[in-house]
C-alpha cells in the first residue's frame, strides 16, 4: 500500500520557562512525538525511524507520547511497537491516547497494553512522578471520551509545584485554565496539515462547508468526531501558545491523514525546560 504524501520531516527545538523549576531540573530535555497513525499508509517505516533517530540522538531526559497511535484497527501494533522499542530516554517514556485510541472496540486496552509490553507507561486520568513531587506529569484521558474527567486528577496536585500535563486534544486547555498547567502538551490538529497562503488551513475551510449540510449527514463525514468539529480553537493550531497562566504546545505529529500535508510537515519537537 502507498503511503500518502507527506513532506521531509522537521524537528523543532523550543526553551520553554517554568516558573519554580527545581535547580536539579534545569535543563531538563523533553521529547514530544504525537498523532502517529502507523497503519502502512498514514505514515512510512523511513519516517517513523528517522523520528526515533532525531530523539535518541537528543538524549532525551523524558520522551512524552500524545495519541492517536492507530487510525481504524490495531492490527499494525505490533510492527508499530518493534519500531517504538528502539526509543530511549534517561528517565522513561510515557503516553497519552488520542481519540483514535479509544474509540473503536477493545481498542483503548489493545493500545495500552501494546505500549506498556514495550515500558511505555499509558497515563489515562493518572499521575506519574518520574522526578519525585517536584514535577508531576498528569495524563489525561482523550476530550471526547466519557471518563474526560480533569477535576478528581488535577485537584490531587500541588499548586505550588509545577507539572506538566499531556491532552491529546488542545481543546482541553481551555476546561484547565482553572489549574496550574505549566506546560501542556497537545496534538490532535496535525497542525492544520494543509495550510493555504493567504486562506489558512484547508481544514478550517472544509469544517466551515460542512456547518450547513444536515447534521444526519454530516455524521458520516471524515475528519469529524461523532460530527463535532475537529477542534474548536484554531489559533491554537500548532506551535506554542500562552492560555491564561498556563502554556501550551501543541505538536504538528507524524502521521499524515488524507489528502496529504502542504505547508505544515510532520515533525519532532524537543522542550528544553529552565527556571
């Protein structure tokens, strides 16, 4: 099967400034990887190795996954985790499901069974302390599950200590400007994956066309969620962002759904964190 045209992949490299941040985690270096899509025709062998290259040679003190790994069936798992295995990282790896993830049937623990095999540790409402109280990482679970649940996981946290926070969804920042969030990492948006000059992101076009088709329709239209918008805050689409107190990136992924990308290639991102 051919894969579907993507661009050269790019990594992105950001300092990100938490505030508090213990001198013994200064510098701390984060990969992100999002919105994999590993199903032998969203994303190609060569560009899922070229992505672990980039983030071993990082030497990532933490490298954070953020969803959607399969697209419409788990079968590619297990080639797709023999690929993930060669991923290392001082401090561990953990993940976040997408929508993707968790919406077909068995799904959700196919997936995270899959990455834990491989000691990935899948965050689903939970709290992981790899650095000790000092910096949480809270993983939530996907906006459009029934168990999106913030409130019970994000009250259990120290308002004066700072953490981090993984959503697949950017839309979640806006229910977690109540907490301290002191970096959230995202995916979901592809980053737009075809950004027009002048016009914007194709997408945003495409959701705008389909807002007057019958909603009985509209359904069963792609790139809907149970015919909700893909998102809700475009200027959120990609890259970092400040959401009242708390800052938010959002990952443009790997994988490259249908039509294709323009303008907006997949990519790595590595987080340096300083005080």
């Amino acid at each position: 099967m051919q894969v579907l045209l993507s661009e050269p992949l790019t990594t992105e490299k950001i300092t990100v400034k938490i505030a508090d941040l213990p001198a013994s985690l200064q510098g701390l270096k984060l990969v992100q990887l999002s919105d994999f899509h590993y199903d032998n025709l969203r994303l190609s062998d060569q560009i899922l190795a070229q992505a672990i290259a980039i983030s071993n040679q990082a030497k990532p003190d933490l490298i954070l996954l953020t969803g959607d790994y399969i697209t419409t069936s788990t079968e590619p798992l297990k080639k797709f985790t023999k690929h993930l295995k060669n991923l290392q990282s001082n401090h561990g790896i953990y993940a976040v499901l997408g929508n993707h993830d968790s919406y077909y049937q068995n799904s959700r623990s196919e997936v995270t069974k899959a990455l834990q095999d491989i000691d990935i540790q899948v965050l689903w409402n939970q709290i992981a302390f790899p650095f000790g109280k000092d910096l949480p990482i809270v993983g939530l679970a996907d906006f459009y599950a029934k168990e999106f649940n913030p409130t019970p996981v994000m009250n259990q946290l120290d308002s004066t200590k700072p953490c981090l926070v993984l959503s697949h969804n950017p839309d979640s920042a806006e229910i977690l400007k109540k907490w301290r969030v002191d970096l959230q990492l995202s995916g979901h948006t592809h980053g737009g994956q075809i950004i027009f000059p002048i016009l914007g992101p194709a997408l945003k076009i495409y959701e705008n066309i389909t807002k007057i088709i019958p909603e009985k329709i509209r359904y069963s239209l792609p790139f809907l969620v149970e015919g909700k918008p893909i998102f809700y805050h475009w200027e959120w689409l990609q890259g970092l962002h400040q959401i009242g107190k708390n800052q938010l990136y959002v990952n443009r992924g790997l994988g490259t759904y249908f039509p294709g990308r323009l303008g907006c290639p997949p990519e790595v991102t590595i987080i340096t964190l300083q005080s």
